[in-house]
C-alpha cells in the first residue's frame, strides 16, 4: 500500500516565527509536490520536485522554499510565517509527472497567530 | 494555463439518488482527467481517472463522461448513501506535474 507521511499533523505557529513541515513517502516516487487547501480555493500547487536535491516552483510559491534532501522526503519551509499562510497543506507523491495517480498524505493544519 | 470550473459547490440528495459533479475546463491538449474524493479530516483519493480518447467510463456505481467537444466532464455517482458524504474534487492533467483541482464539491448524502 502506498504511503505518504506528514508531520506535523496540526501546528500553531506565530508570525514571523519559521515552520517547516515534513513529508515522508514509502512509494518509491520520483514526484513530490506540496499543496496548499483553502475553503473556495482547491488545491494550489506551491512546489514540487522530481528528483532528490531540486526543487521547482509550483504556482503560488511566493513565502515557501521546499527542499528534497532524498527521494523520500521532501519538506515545505517557511521562513517567516504570515497569517495569511493559515491553511492545510497536503503533500503527496506520484510515479512520473503525468498520467499518473497522486497518492496523498493527511494534511498539516497549520494556523498562523 | 489550465482552468478549472467545477459545480456545483454543494450538493445534497437523498439516499438512493444520484448526484452529478461537473467541471469545465479550457485546455483541450488535456490528456488525462480524475476525480478525487476527500473524507472529512483526510487527504485526497484517486475515485476514477480516464484517458483522454474514452468517452464514458463506469465503475462500481460511478459513471464519469468525458465531453471533448465541449470541454466538459462529469461524474454520476447513481444510487447514493451516506457514506459517499465527501467532497470531489475533478483534476485535469495537462503536463507533466501539472493537476489542475477544481475547487470541490461538498456532497452531502442525506439517510
């Protein structure tokens, strides 16, 4: 069964303060990607990578740096949260970049005070 | 790029009806089309995903058409119950790594 990992799974962080959330898969996936779920907004791609040690950026990746230290894991950093980055972020994992099925994790609540 | 319409945002039926998701979408070089289903707390899981040259596909209840023509897709869930209370979300692929998701639609089946 394939699987993806996150932590931590609910955080408050305060702003200005640096949150890095960390995501684990056991698929054997070359693609990684971190999204961010707002209620009326869907998903919204932030970065993703498809090997270990590069990252690219997604759609929105303005106030997020990823890094993908192996092709396990692959985490979402940031540096200064803002309020308005109070959201749940899903990571996930895919064979190749098209045509293919993500396999999801649980989500990250993350709230920005 | 890609955009993605999806309606609509909530849907309640009772028990036994069906439920219809659409979503429109603008690029016609998509090849690959999904549905997700999310349950309250959890992540996406893939429903169903059709290739671009299939019209209509069907499993286990669902039925998901594909209009090229007018950029549209669908999915039919027939005969609902409570445990398909969820929301779906459709998700376009149009490139490598690019998976477009509608905005979702909150199913509410009612006993």
């Amino acid at each position: 069964e394939a699987a993806v990992t996150q932590s931590p799974r609910s955080k408050v962080a305060v702003t200005g303060g640096k949150v890095t959330l960390s995501c684990h898969q056991t698929n054997n996936h070359d693609y990684m990607y971190w999204y961010r779920q707002d209620t009326g907004h869907g998903l919204r791609l932030i970065h993703y990578s498809y090997v270990a040690d590069s990252t690219e950026k997604g759609d929105i990746p303005d106030g997020y740096k990823a890094s993908r230290p192996s092709q396990e894991n692959f985490s979402l950093i940031l540096e200064l949260a803002s309020l308005s980055q109070t959201a749940v972020y899903f990571c996930a994992s895919s064979a190749t970049g098209s045509g293919n099925t993500l396999y999801f994790g649980e989500g990250s609540r993350l709230i920005v005070v | 790029g890609e955009q993605v319409e999806q309606r609509p945002p909530h849907l309640s039926v009772p028990e036994g009806d069906s439920a219809v998701i659409i979503c429109t979408y603008t690029d016609s070089a998509t090849a690959y089309f999904y549905w997700y289903k999310q349950e309250p707390g959890a992540g996406l899981q893939l429903l169903m995903s059709v290739f671009s040259n299939v019209d209509r596909k069907e499993e286990q209840g669902l039925t998901v058409l594909l209009n090229k023509k007018d950029k549209q897709l669908s999915l039919n869930l027939t005969a609902a119950h409570p445990g398909d209370s969820a929301v779906y979300f459709c998700a376009p692929d149009t490139n490598a790594y690019k998976v477009i998701f509608g905005k979702g639609t909150h199913l509410h089946v009612l006993p």
